[in-house]
C-alpha cells in the first residue's frame, strides 16, 4: 500500500500482499521451526533435524489435500518418508508444546498460517534440497515438486485473460479444474500450459477481427452502395452451422460491424433461393 500511496485497505490487497511475501519467503524464515528445541548430543542433532523436516513433508502433502491434517493421515505417510511411527506421535506432541501444531480432537493446524501457506506452495521444494541424505523418493518428489504448478504462476495468467463473462476468473477456479485430472504434478502441468495459451476474445476484439476480416473480403471486388445509403447489398452473409448456433450470431454481428443489410444474412439452405433473387451479389462470406 505504501508502492501504491493508498490508505484504505480490504481484504483483497491483504490477500494480494499475502502472495507476495509468500514468493519472496525462504526456507530460512522458518528453519527454527525444525531446528530449536533439540536437546540431545550433536550426533543426533542433525537426524532429529532432518526427520522433523521429513515430517513436515508429510503434513504438507496431507494438507494440499485437505484444510486440515488428522494423525491418522500424517501416519498413513510415515513409511513413505522413512519415518517410525513413535517419532511421528512424539514429534507431533513437541510440535504441540513448542505451539508450531495446534490440535483438538486429532485435527491439527499450524499456529502460524503464513507457515502453512508457504509450506504448501514451496515449501515442500525448499526444504527438500535442504536434505543432504536425499533417497530416490526424496529425488523424485523434488522432480515432482518442480512441476508442480505455483500460485504465482496462476495469477500471472489470470491477469492476461481479464474477465470472462463479465467476471474474473480465480486462482481457485483453476485449481478446481485442473484437480479433475488427478493429482499427479506432471499431468497438470501439461495442462495448465494449454490453459497458458488460451486467449480470451472481448466483444471489442471480436468486432475488431470483423472489421479485419471484411477488409480482406472486399480488397478485390469494386463495392456498390445505393444513393443516400451507406450500406452494401452485395455481399451475402451466412454460416455452416443451424439457426441458433454461434456461427448465425457471428454473422449478424459480422453484418452489423460491416455496414450489411441485415437481410443479406442468410441461413444455408436459402442461399441459392436468395442468388436467384438478387443478382447484384458479388461475394458469398461464410462466418463460423
């Protein structure tokens, strides 16, 4: 707000500065985390260290999943990060009295939200290249994680498409449908860069492609208008699809931004009525 000399502040620049500071947060904005409260010699000092970031690693994948995290589904994960189970119940609790966990009726969540936030959107990256022992899983879910699509790169895009129907899409719309293809990084990846080379057309670009389009339609023919009337009646417009369908719509707004009599529309099965009526047509544009 300060960049912008604004004032007055709602809950959508809070949740815009959020993203921000989320981007630009490290891994050692939080290293105490996992690091303090470790009383025990220094030979165990750094496993207890790694295993708590494993351990966050697997609150980290439940939590994408979900709001919130069960010990249940934190244990379900141990195996897979090469955890034992008694650590996972006792780091849980020292989670719990350092205030970094706060649970009730075996749910838990972070204290600190801006944590979780940055937990689930890159945190998982950094603290994986903190591990100096990286096993295969480790490596592959690095790999994993680097395809992963980031928030930031979902308002980035959703900053070019403007609105769409009158209304602006959001990052959690994106999410909600890029979910419908499973969960695996690798697929929604190659989804979203169709969804990067999508463009939206406004009304405003549509008319303007019409305008374009008839430029390149009369550049070759000698154009008739009758006295008094700035309107063409010998360029015959239609469509390949029904009556109804958006290639009719097309055609009405094609005649309209080109100056066409909005009798020379015409579906295609009255075309060759509509010739044998009027002999002044000179060309035939098919809109679809």
């Amino acid at each position: 707000m300060v960049e912008r000399r604004d004032c007055y502040i709602t809950k959508k620049e809070v949740e815009e500065a959020l993203v921000l500071a989320l981007r630009c947060a490290s891994e050692n904005s939080f290293q105490h985390f996992w690091e303090d409260g470790i009383y025990v010699n220094a030979d165990r000092t750094e496993e207890i260290s790694v295993n708590r970031r494993r351990l966050l690693l697997c609150f980290a994948e439940v939590l994408r999943r979900n709001q919130k995290a069960t010990k249940d589904q934190v244990l379900g994960l141990v195996n897979k990060y090469g955890l034992a189970s008694d650590f996972v119940e006792n780091e849980i609790r020292e989670f719990e009295r350092r205030k970094i966990l706060t649970g009730e009726s075996g749910v838990y969540k972070f204290k600190v939200r801006f944590f979780e936030g940055w937990l689930k959107e890159k945190g998982v990256k950094e603290i994986i290249t903190t591990l100096s022992s990286v096993d295969k899983f480790l490596h592959d879910k690095r790999l994993e994680e680097e395809t992963r699509v980031r928030s930031e790169e979902i308002c980035r895009l959703v900053k070019t498409w403007g609105t769409y129907k009158g209304r602006s899409i959001t990052e959690d719309q994106i999410r909600m449908w890029l979910a419908q293809f499973g969960e695996d990084n690798n697929d929604q990846r190659l989804l979203f860069r169709i969804l990067q080379n999508v463009k939206f057309y406004s009304n405003d670009n549509i008319r303007a492609k019409m305008k374009e389009s008839h430029g390149i339609v009369v550049r070759n023919i000698i154009q008739h208008f009758e006295p008094n009337k700035r309107k063409q009646k010998d360029v015959l417009v239609s469509y390949l699809d029904c009556a109804g369908k958006s290639g009719a719509r097309y055609a009405k707004l094609y005649a309209d931004e080109n100056g066409i009599y909005f009798e020379n529309v015409v579906e295609p099965k009255k075309i060759k009525e509509f010739m044998n009526n009027n002999s002044n047509i000179q060309t035939i544009v098919f809109i679809e």
